[in-house]
C-alpha cells in the first residue's frame, strides 16, 4: 500500500484535514485494489481549530511517505514552523509527492517547492502568494495544478477536487467515480475558482474616482467608452487611466468589463432573464459576446453557472 502522511502543526485547518482522511483513510466497499496507509505527523500533539490531534509518528516520518499532505494554514501572515518546512522538504527530496490543500500552499513555497512552477491557493490570498514568494507563478483561477511530484489545490472544497485527482492518477477514473459517489461529490467539476470569487466595488473613499463608480454602475446596460468614463470624471483619458490602475489596478476597460460579468452573475443567480436578455442588460449587445467574455472570465458557460448557483426559493 501507498503510504499517505498527513503533516500536521498548530494552525492547520481542520476541514481540509479531516477531507483528506475521509478520501484516503479508508477504502469504500466497492474498491477492492489496496487502498492506502494513512500516518499523521507531528512534532507533538497539535490544536487543530477546536480539536486536538495526536499523531502517529513525528515530523521525520514524512521523508518514508509516497504521498505528504500538507492541510492549510490558518493565518497566512504567520511564517509556518521551521521543523516543519524543513520535514515538507526532506519528504519532497527523498521522492514523495507533495500536495498541499488550500493555504498549505505557503508551506510548500516556504520549502521553496514552488520555485519556477505554477501554483494556486484560496482566490482570497493568491496575491498574497505572490507577493511574498515572487519565484511562484501563482493562477488564482484553477481548482487545483499538478506539477507531478508537487500539487496544489484551491481553497476548501477545491481540496476535495485535488485528493479525488490524486486517486485518479493512483487507481483510475473509475476507483475516483466510486469514492466521489460514497462521499456524494462530482467525480470533477467544471471551470476553476474565478466563478467564486467576488468582486466588489473600491469603497467610495476621497480618491478621485468616488463619484464615477456608482455611475458607472448604474448605467452598465449601455455602451459605455472610456472617453465617456473621462468626460464625467472631468479628466483626460490618460489620467483617468493613471487614476484606475492605482485605485483598481487595473485598466478602465478592463474594470468596466469585470463590472459587467459580475452583473450578469447577479442576474443568473436571481432571475429567469434569457442570455440575450442579459446580455443586452449588461452592455453585452449579444448573448454570443456574453458566453465568449463569461466563460473567458468565469471560467463555465452562463447556463452551467446559472445552475450552479441559482438562488431557488425555500418551500413553504
């Protein structure tokens, strides 16, 4: 049997850890190839959220794994323990395969096992990612990236999505299928984490753009230029240019664009409106330009999202 350690400390998130053990602890009865042998380490006995967990073995034990787990980390702004970025790394040069789930992202980049390679974590901390391990090509769009002897997956129930992958490399869609339908999960799932992540509006702040936020906001079913957006900010296209990228951080267009997706988003997730009806409501012009920017930003078509995520009134 493949060994599977699961490396624990103070900090880690008890979800994406007790996810991983529910996938790989134990074999559903319909699988009849060996399944693994699951080890947790630790350096000592660990609170983990409001539980306390003893381990199996310490922290060396990693190094004798085929497959360490790391779970995610509670406070990203706290470096994780040395003896425990160390043991990730010693695990990953003697052959392991590494996974982390959610924020144990930064564990592994800590050990410098995502230097020069691709990675994601939870949308709400990639650029924090990024920003503090530059060597990381971070994409805050995908539920999980496989480089082979190191993975890492998306926040919370993108963790589901890696371990089911894991077992599909091991054992085979068709083993994967068996344990999706015992937890009762998709055996996969379409598009990435872009169809989750919200995107508010700056707060209307002293900045220059306070005013043209709101206005903007309320006229998105019109063709709107940027020459338009700096006519009522009463500035030039280049300073207002200049004003967006410091505020948002992005282009005019580019926002107004974002503006536009999250409308439709709002619009699918509440109301029985047609594509080309949306489309028309959000300055779109056409339910073909829709789909193509949509599925573009978000990640699945607008019909796959509106039944993703449509708001169904609670029965009486």
């Amino acid at each position: 049997m493949d060994t599977v350690a699961l490396a624990v400390t103070d900090g880690m998130l008890h979800f994406e850890l007790s996810l991983a053990y529910e996938v790989f602890g134990a074999a559903p009865d319909a699988v009849s190839v060996p399944w693994y042998d699951v080890e947790v380490c630790g350096a000592d006995a660990v609170r983990v959220g409001r539980f306390t967990l003893e381990p199996d073995h310490g922290l060396d034990r990693l190094r004798h794994a085929d497959t360490v787990i790391v779970p995610g980390w509670a406070d990203v702004d706290v470096d994780p323990p040395a003896d425990l970025v160390d043991a990730v790394r010693a695990a990953h040069e003697a052959g392991a395969r590494v996974a982390s789930l959610c924020t144990g992202a930064f564990v592994l980049a800590a050990a410098g096992l995502l230097d020069g390679r691709r990675a994601t974590t939870h949308w709400a901390h990639t650029e924090e990612l990024a920003a503090r391990f530059p060597e990381v090509e971070v994409d805050p769009d995908v539920l999980y990236v496989d480089n082979g002897s190191v993975l890492t997956s998306a926040g919370k129930a993108a963790a589901m999505d890696l371990c089911l992958h894991l077992v599909r490399l091991d054992h085979g869609s068709s083993v994967a299928n068996i344990v999706a339908r015992r937890l009762v999960v998709p055996p996969h799932r379409d598009g990435g984490q872009a169809q989750f992540v919200t995107t508010p509006v700056p707060s209307p702040d002293n900045h220059p753009l306070a005013g043209l936020f709101p206005w903007v906001l309320e006229r998105l079913d019109q063709p709107l230029t940027v020459e338009d957006l700096a006519r009522q900010a009463r500035m030039s296209s280049r300073h207002l240019g200049r004003h967006f990228r410091a505020t948002t951080g992005t282009t005019p267009l580019q926002w107004l664009l974002t503006q536009r997706i999250r409308r439709a988003q709002e619009l699918l997730e509440t109301g029985d409106d047609s594509v080309d009806a949306i489309a028309t409501a959000t300055g779109m012009g056409t339910a073909t330009t829709l789909r193509r920017h949509f599925n573009r930003t978000v990640g699945v078509p607008p019909d796959t999202y509106r039944r993703t995520f449509r708001s169904r009134p609670r029965s009486s």
